[in-house]
C-alpha cells in the first residue's frame, strides 16, 4: 500500500490559521475592551509550534502504525508488477514490497501554472506559504480556491497586503452563489483584494521583488503587479508522476486521475486507488472515508459511500461550509424547491460574543421536504454543517432540540424558514 501522510498538512494550516486568528482579535475586535501594552507577532515561535504539531501527528501515525503491527517503509516507491512496489528508501537502500492487494494513495500535488517556476521562497506553493522566514509586506495568491483564500487570510491577519488574483469571475467556483458573494464582501471587509476576471501572463522574480505582468481574462492592456511573496493556488493535480502506472497497465483519464470501478478497483487485477487521485473531491476527510471503504471491498463487504454527503469547508473566519446542492444546482436539476435562510446577526449567542458575521442556508425539496443541500457561513460553520448531514427533512430538524443560547440554533431557524416563518426574525 503506498501511504500519503499529508492529512498532517492540514493540521498544520490549522496551528497557523488558528493562531493567527488569535492575534487578529487581540489587535482588532478585543481591543475595543482590553488595553494590551503591547501585541506583537513572534514569527519563529509560531512556526516553530506548527512544526511541533506535524511532529506530534507524525510521530502518532508511526505509533499507531506499530501499535496494529504495520511494515512502515519510507521512501519512494514504483510498480515494478501488479503485486511488487521497488522503493528507493530515504537512507538509500532499495527494497521490494510485494502484496496481494495494493492500495494507490499518493494524493495530489500543486497543480503548476505555464512559464511560473515555484521555488518555495518568493514564489510558493501551499507548503512554501507554510514556512516563510518573514511577513511578507506584500502577498498576491494567484487563485481564488479554498487553499489560496485560507493562506491568504493567514499572511493576511499577520500584517501582509494580500491582493487574490483569479480568472474565473467568481471566488470559489464550486460554492452556492449566494453565499459566495457574502462570503466575498466579508473577506474585502478584513482588506483582502480581488482581482477577477484576470490572468497571470507572467511572473518576474529576476529582481528585489516579484513582478507579475496581468491582463483581462478576456484580453486587453496588460498591467504590472508587484508583490514581495506570490503564492500559485490554482488548484491541485494527482500525485501519479513515476508510478510506473503505464507499466502494469493502470488507466488514468486525461487529466491524470486514476480510473476505479463502484469498488475501487482499477484496470488492473489487485491494484485499488483512493482519494485526490480518483474522480471526487480532493478533500483529507474524503480520502480518509475512501480508504475504509476500499478495504471493505477488498474484504469481500460492501464499501458505499455517498458523496452528496461529503462536506467542504473553508476554514477563513468566517469558515463557509456546505454540503449537497447549491441553489445553483438544484435549479439545473429542475426540482422544485423551497429555501430557509437565517442570518447570525440575529442569533443571540453571536451576537454575546461578537462574531455574528454570516448566515445558514438551507434548500430542501418542495414537494417532500428532504433537505437537498446546506451552506453556512460563520466562525465554526465547519463543525455546523454536521447537523445537517443526518438527512431527513427540515421540519424534522427544526423539531430537534437545540440548547440556548448556541450557534447552532441558526441552524433550526433556517431549518424553520423553509416551511414557515423563523422565530426570532
């Protein structure tokens, strides 16, 4: 089985948004109630403890791999058959792995932008955006994508002018319409900067800084921007390159993703894929769900996953997270619809704590009931959103108790709102 730890990562993000957040609050919202004599940002401690953290996960995995007597090698492997992966060992050595079933888990890479070369220093992918020495004054992100937007507001939050270049019309292609351009006006509250609607033409790093020459997505004059740090996230690709796929005869599609039946399995007798290298969403928790799955079948039971079920969230602040359709979706499909909406600023328990920024969202079919999708945009839509995934219809979640004062009594407002009037709006 090849084995992709980099689930850490996202943990990782997480020590840095979290605590950036923090210090955001302290020189922001709570200055309006505590007097600090002094905040300052300790660059190096603050990565020193995200480093802490990926060491502490690591060290876990490697424990739980011992604890339930896994072979645990590391290096770089490749098929030399359908049963046998070659590894060239992180110490040098070579060794042969052979197994009756093997599982493709390699994940995904940083999807590269023509004549834009990353060297993790000036111009930086996610994981370089992760270990800058310094604040940048200046940061531009190339790609407005969940990735981009959570390390813009890192760097953001921290001091840097963060400008998000993007060629789509919108920011987050994928999320509902609606929320999206709240979510929009919220981010350019906290001064992040957008430019839609425009390509990179080029990147300059020759001299001091970075120079990026741009111009309308639908042509036109070009323009000059400069930056200290540019990050490229305009999306990710599957981490497949010197597999030797081609080699035992595993088929991909023509942007590189492995190709797996109901059971993941792929062209090739006892060779299964999961996660970013398969069709689907390239979400950790996805890859994590696959995988159980994938060894249910490879066991003879039955793996079903349902992916109208998988949430995704962007953990900015507000974090938006959604499952199902968006309204944009549901109006595609035809289906009659109902929609519940609530804002948190007339959430009691927000409105205590001063984070009332945001809304929850919900469609449900008009005829049944059945919840078809939900969006929320707040600070902890990300753990929110979970409510709403048990299925069933709205009125049986509006029905359900919810302690007050919670944030999580929007959810049964909104709920409410798709059949009836909210109660405290």
């Amino acid at each position: 089985m090849f084995m992709c730890i980099g689930l850490i990562l996202f943990c990782c993000t997480q020590t840095l948004l979290h605590h950036s957040h923090l210090y955001h609050e302290a020189t922001h919202s709570s200055a309006n109630w505590f007097k600090f004599p002094s905040v300052e940002v300790d660059l190096p401690a603050l990565m020193a403890q995200k480093d802490e953290v990926v060491s502490d996960l690591t060290k876990g995995i490697e424990g739980l791999f011992k604890k339930n007597k896994v072979n645990y090698v590391k290096g770089y492997g490749k098929f030399f058959s359908p049963s046998e992966i070659t590894v060239d060992t992180i110490d040098g050595g070579e060794t042969v792995v052979k197994g009756k079933s093997i599982i493709i888990a390699t994940g995904s890479d940083v999807k590269g932008l023509p004549g834009i070369t990353i060297d993790e220093e000036r111009i930086v992918s996610s994981t370089g955006a992760l270990a800058l020495k310094e604040i940048p004054k200046k940061l531009v992100v190339i790609g407005a994508g969940y990735i981009g937007l959570e390390m813009g507001s890192v760097w953001g939050r921290l001091g840097s002018e963060v400008t998000v270049v993007e060629f789509a019309p919108d920011i987050v292609p994928s999320m509902d319409g609606e929320v999206r351009r709240q979510f929009q006006r919220t981010l350019e509250k906290q001064k992040m900067k957008f430019m839609l609607k425009t390509k990179v033409v080029s990147v300059d790093s020759s001299g001091d800084g970075v120079k990026l020459t741009l111009e309308p997505a639908a042509g036109g004059d070009q323009t000059v921007l400069e930056a200290d740090v540019v990050l490229v996230s305009a999306g990710r690709t599957p981490f497949t390159a010197g597999l030797q796929l081609d080699k035992i005869g595993v088929e991909t599609d023509k942007i590189g993703r492995i190709l797996v039946n109901g059971r993941f399995a792929t062209t090739v007798p006892g060779v299964y894929a999961i996660g970013d290298v398969i069709p689907g969403p390239m979400l950790a928790h996805k890859a994590m769900k696959d995988g159980v799955a994938c060894v249910e079948c490879i066991a003879g039971k039955e793996g079903h996953l349902d992916y109208d079920m998988c949430p995704a969230v962007v953990y900015t602040h507000p974090e938006v997270a959604s499952v199902g359709k968006t309204e944009e979706q549901v109006k595609a499909l035809g289906v009659s619809y109902r929609v519940g909406k609530f804002p948190f600023m007339a959430n009691g328990r927000a409105k205590a704590i001063s984070d009332a920024e945001g809304l929850v969202k919900i469609l449900v079919e008009k005829e049944t009931d059945k919840i078809l999708g939900a969006h929320i945009m707040a600070s902890n839509a990300g753990e929110l959103i979970h409510e709403v995934m048990l299925g069933g219809s709205s009125e049986d979640l509006a029905r359900k108790w919810h302690a007050h004062p919670t944030m999580i009594e929007a959810v049964k407002e909104a709920a409410i709102a798709t059949y009836d009037k909210p109660m405290h709006i």
